[in-house]
C-alpha cells in the first residue's frame, strides 16, 4: 500500500474510533495520533515524493510534503491544547457535553480534508477539498452556543464561498484554454505547469484573477478578511489557531501554485501586479484596523491578514530567494501565530473576555500567557532573535531591491502595525487593580503547548536546519521560480 | 427530433429567461417567491441543459439536467422552506446597502461590464455567438447573485443569493467547455453547505431560545417570587 492510501485508511480509523470513545480523553488522544500520522507522511514522502495517486489526481511533492509537516505540527499543539480548554468550555456552559463528540469529528475531518488539498494536484479536486475545509471550519466556529458564533460563522461561509465561487470560474476557464491549446483539457497542475508556455497570455491571466479571487478569501486578504476577526475571536482559541495558521497557508498555497504556472508566460508582470496590489492593501487595511483596536484576539487576526499581505509582496517580487522567504515565512508566521492565540485564549478564559479594559493583573494571575503574548507579540512583529525575524527581514531585503519607494511604504506601514501592539500591550500590562478575581489554573495540557512553540520559534530564529534549507530550495526549483 | 435551428433558439430564449429570472430575484422581497423563483431559474437551467443535449448528444448534459432537477428544484428548495418554517420569517424588509430601483440599475451595469470584458478573453477561445451570449449571462447572474448576498441582511436571502451565483456558475460551464466530473461535484457541495447551513442555523434558533428564556427566568420569575413573597408576607402580618 501506498503512503497516501495508508493514511487515508488511518483516518477513517481514526474517525470511527472517535465515534465509538466516550471519554474527552479518548477522543483526544485519538486525534493526536492523527495529527501525528500526518507528520509521519510528511516524513516517510521525504525520501519518495514525487508520488502520483488516484489517476494523478494526487500528487505528493516537496510542496506538499512543506506543507503537511506545518500542518501536522500545528494540528498537534492546538489538540494538546484543545482536550483541556475543551473541558473549560463544557464547564462554563459554553459548550454542550453532547457536541464535544461533533467537536473531535469536525477537527479530524478538517484535518482530512486539509491533508487532502495539499495532496491535490488536480485544480478543481484542490478546489472541493478546500471548500470542503471552509465548511467544517464554519462548523467549528458555530459550534460554541452563542448567537455571536452562529453570525460570524455565516459570515465566514458566505464570503469565502462567495469568492471561492469566482475561483471555480477561473478553473473553468483554465480548463477551457488547456483544452484549445493541448487538444485535451487538463486541471493537473505538473501538466499546467508543463505546459504553461503554449497558453494564450491574456487568457491565463484573468483566469489568475478569478482564482486568485477565491484563494485569497481563504487567506484573509483585504477585501476579503471581514469576516475573519469575528471568526477568529468567537472561534475555540485551538480552532482560531487552526485557521489563522493552517487555512492562511491553505490560500496562499494555492495562489503559489497557480501564480507558478503564470510565471512561465509572458502574463507575470501582469498577476505580480495583482498580487502587489492586495499585497500593499491588506497591509495598509490591516494595520489601519489594529491602531484603534481593543480586541486582543481581533488584534492578532488582524496581524495574520497583514502578514499574508507581506507573503503576497514577496511572491509578488518572484525571484526565487523572494519565494525562497515567503515559504520560510508560512512556517514562521503558523508557529508565532499558534503561540499568540493560544495564550490569549487562557487571557481569554480567566476574564471570559479579549477586551483589553477588562483585562487586570495579567502577570499575577496569569504569568505564563502574559509571557506568551508579549513574547509571541515580540516574534510577530519580527524581532530577533525569533523565527519570523529572519523571513520577514529577508522578504524587505527582496522589496528593497524591487522598488525602493514600496520599501519604506510598507515599512511604515509595519511600524505603525507595531505601535498597535505596543499600545495594547502596554494597556493590558500596566493594568492593575485591587480586585479579588479567581485564579483560573490553566492545566498543563493548555500551557505546555505555549512553552514548546515558544522554544521553537526562539530555536529557529538562531538555527536554521539544513533540512529546512534543502526542502525549500527544492520547492522553488519544483516550481520552476 | 427537433432541428439545430429549433434548439438554438430555444437554447437562447431559456437563457435569457434564465437572466430574467436573475433580476426578478435581485428585486423580491418575498422569501416564498424568491424561493420559487429560484426554482423556477432551475429548472429553466435543466431545460438549457437538455436543448444542449438534443444538438450534441453528450451524455453528460442529459445527466447533469436530471441532477439539476432533483437537487436544484426539488430537494434544495423543500430543505429551504423547512428551515424557513423553523425560523419563521416571511419577508426580507431590509435591503442592507442598495434599493431594488439601484439594484436593477446595479445589475444592468454589470452585466454590461461583463459583456464588454469578456469581449476581450473568451475572443480567443472562438465561440459561436449562442456559446458567447451563455458564458456572458452565466457570469452576470454570478454577480446578480453576489449583490443579493451583500445586500440583504436575512440569512434566507442571502442562501438564495449564493444558490443563484452557483447557478450562474453553472451556465457559464455548460456554454464554455464541458468539464469531466468537476460541475457535478460543486452540485454536491452546494447540497451539502445547505444542510450545513440547515444544522448551524436550528442550533443558532435553539440557543437564542435558550438565552430567551434564561433571561426571562432572570426577570420575570424572580420578581414574581419576590411579589408571592412580599404578598404572603403581608397576609402573615394582617
């Protein structure tokens, strides 16, 4: 049996286990050794890929593989986390008893589904497995019982939908061009790829527009990222982790390959212009949006549609250390982003609220998620000596050599993003008062996730693997940049 | 067996019906209609599909008519009226951002733009004029039904709306190439997101009923317990 196959006959395991446990426990432990079987085909494709399935709708290469290891990381401290904040939820009432089952089977069919687009590498197949991804996330987000939830969950399935639609437009059109230029239609992204040189310019580049369209909704790019700070603030802080970290890349994963294609033609001035454009706006909004914000949780959604912002600057620019960064900078920015929200969401559940006014003596109360939020905030805005430090610095070092003017725009615009931050930190820090509120004790299971990111994001800023190096290297070539 | 002639015209009038049946729902405010327009806008979609059929023969498209009909009139619209029925609201009142006067000038405007953008792209692809008139209408209901779903606030309209981009999806398919499995598919996930929707939307009724009547636990029934006990206090004193 291949690798693919053996994981999907995993997952069906694990997902009829988790029908059959009772315990919280059980089912948590049980999507964990999911999670990890994902790593472990990361792993095992390393040495095999490229590996064709199914037909050649699926293709495992060294993108995918990139790619599974972040999300099988991500998935894994945002499970560890989730047994016990789970626990929490059903205590306060926020979360019926009867709907943690639904919980463990909609996060583990996410992860089947995420795990699968990855794989995909037929544009269409791609495209109904991340549709399928915005749904179950959609469900997640509602599944906690309150109105609020129900609206920001609506609000997310219609706008991404909606623009995932035009994407759907744009395959169409894809297909119609490889039709009329190879004789047979093809969606498989190696035979795009392949072939890219014999289709009509013009006529690729509105397909890119519309496709781009659709991915870029996934990703929280300005105009499309209305609804992700309600999402992402109503969301089970493991579940905000998930979209902020996996579903951002999930986007920008499908832009980068379909831009690959456009770059072989005499299109990519046009796409890179695009892309420059949403690129420069999801800054400008988002940054724009965090100065006034009193959110913490909104605060850090914002930050995500800023960085994918930055990723879409530097594919924009498209020299292959550019694309280089940005790839080190989707790891960089799911692991700071998993410490971020998984520390407010202990702020979160000692003071049931993210508003910064109602949070007090933080540090006494909670020392660990302060930490977290301050050094993760650190991280975020790319300080040394953390990981995001390194691909963000590079990625300005590319817009440096593109276009000077761009350069200080966008660095304005970054220290501005860094005033929102200092502000709110120093609001939610330098508050204390004489009140008697109960010490939540957060568990273990919620604080050993933090200090591990924590050390992992400090380690790659100082240390960057050779592994790392080759893959990467790898994929830029894969992807003929 | 009806003549190619026959069918071309017959194919043309169903999609300019198909468009008509767009504006009429960009205008309702009446949820039942919208929801009988639409299937209505369906099943006229079915039929674009089987006169496509009667000129070339493909067998996909006589399949895809029969899903069309099953999922698209019949099924999708009865899962709409229950949901409908459970939430119990008839009428869209509110028009969030634009008037129906302003949306049907909206929709002239952009399906004009359409038909002056695409002008340029589908060139190259050589379509006869029957293909270029169905990919531009099918891209025109598309964003007919995307000014619903950001103009109107009832979540019942919006569906609609989405329904009714997905079908413009669907037009500008069958006119521009014929996909292998692929448009089947988004049928499916359309299904699908409504029962989703379905499931989200009751658990959404259910909770806010729940808050409804802790809150009226809160104040109604305290206060009587107070009154009851004030009262019998007061009959132990006389």
């Amino acid at each position: 049996m291949q690798a693919l196959e053996a994981y999907l006959a995993y997952s069906m395991l694990v997902l009829a286990a988790t029908l059959l446990s009772r315990t919280n426990r059980a089912m948590n432990l049980i999507a964990l050794t999911h999670a990890v079987s994902c790593i472990a085909l990361a792993a095992y494709s390393l040495g095999n890929a490229p590996m064709h399935y199914f037909d050649n709708n699926f293709l495992i290469d060294s993108l995918s593989i990139y790619e599974f290891f972040i999300t099988g990381i991500i998935f894994f401290f945002a499970l560890v986390y989730a047994g016990a904040h789970l626990e929490r939820l059903v205590e306060l009432g926020l979360l019926e008893k009867r709907n943690t089952k639904l919980y463990y089977l909609s996060l583990n069919c996410l992860l089947i589904f995420t795990i699968l687009s990855f794989a995909s590498n037929n544009l269409a197949v791609f495209w109904i497995f991340v549709e399928l991804t915005t749904f179950f996330t959609a469900f997640l987000i509602a599944i906690l019982n309150s109105k609020k939830n129900i609206d920001a969950s609506l609000k997310y399935i219609f706008v991404t939908s909606t623009a995932m639609l035009f994407a759907f437009i744009g395959i169409i059109l894809i297909f119609a061009l490889s039709e009329s230029a190879l004789g047979k239609g093809t969606l498989n992204w190696d035979e795009l790829l392949a072939n890219a040189r014999s289709f009509s310019p013009g006529f690729l580049a509105a397909s890119f527009a519309f496709i781009f369209i659709g991915f870029s909704a996934k990703s929280g790019v300005a105009p499309f990222h209305t609804p992700l700070p309600h999402a992402y603030s109503k969301a089970p802080s493991a579940v905000s982790t998930i979209i902020s970290a996996v579903m951002l890349n999930l986007g920008i994963y499908g832009i980068l390959r379909t831009y690959a294609v456009v770059r072989q033609t005499s299109a990519a001035p046009a796409a890179s212009n695009l892309l420059l454009a949403f690129g420069l706006l999801s800054i400008f909004v988002a940054t724009f949006s965090m100065l006034h914000q009193r959110n913490v949780k909104k605060l850090v959604a914002f930050s995500s549609t800023e960085h994918s912002g930055l990723m879409l600057i530097g594919l924009a620019i498209g020299t292959p250390l550019a694309v280089f960064w940005v790839l080190y900078h989707m790891l960089a920015h799911a692991l700071t982003k998993a410490v971020l929200f998984l520390s407010t969401g202990i702020l979160q559940r000692q003071y049931n609220s993210n508003n910064a006014g109602k949070i007090i003596n933080a540090f006494k109360l909670q020392p660990l998620a302060s930490i977290g939020l301050i050094l993760g905030g650190a991280a975020i805005l790319g300080i040394p000596p953390f990981v995001i430090f390194i691909s963000k610095y590079s990625i300005l070092v590319q817009l440096a050599g593109y276009s000077l003017p761009l350069l200080l725009l966008v660095l304005l615009l970054l220290l501005l993003a860094s005033a929102a931050f200092l502000s709110l930190g120093t609001e939610i820090f330098t508050h204390t008062q004489d009140t008697r509120i109960e010490r939540y004790n957060a568990p273990k299971r919620m604080t050993a996730p933090i200090v591990a990111l924590i050390i992992l994001v400090f380690v790659l800023g100082i240390y960057f693997p050779s592994e790392i190096y080759a893959l990467l290297t790898k994929i830029v070539s894969d992807l003929k940049f | 067996m009806i003549t190619a002639a026959l069918a071309e015209s017959l194919t043309q009038a169903l999609v300019v019906l198909v468009l008509i049946s767009g504006a009429f729902i960009v205008t309702r405010k009446d949820l039942l209609s919208l929801v009988s327009t639409y299937q209505m806008q369906s099943l006229l979609l079915a039929g674009v599909a089987l006169s496509l059929y009667s000129v070339d023969q493909s067998p996909t498209l006589l399949y895809l008519a029969g899903l069309t009909l099953v999922s698209k009139v019949l099924l999708i619209p009865y899962i709409i009226k229950r949901i409908q029925r459970k939430i119990n609201i008839s009428r869209d009142m509110e028009f969030h951002y634009v008037s129906p006067i302003a949306s049907i000038f909206i929709t002239i405007i952009l399906i004009l733009l359409v038909y002056g953008a695409f002008s340029n792209i589908l060139k190259e692809l050589a379509l006869s004029n029957l293909f270029y008139l169905g990919a531009v209408f099918g891209i025109s209901l598309t964003l007919m039904g995307m000014l619903i779903t950001f103009s109107r606030k009832k979540v019942i309209t919006k569906i609609i709306g989405y329904l009714t981009m997905e079908n413009g999806v669907l037009l500008f398919s069958l006119f521009i190439t014929e996909l292998p499995f692929i448009i089947e598919v988004l049928i499916l996930v359309d299904l699908f997101m409504i029962v989703l929707l379905a499931t989200i939307l009751s658990i959404g009724m259910d909770s806010s009923v729940e808050a409804y009547q802790e809150r009226f636990h809160q104040l109604h029934i305290e206060d009587l317990q107070e009154k009851l006990h004030l009262h019998r206090k007061h009959r132990g004193e006389s």
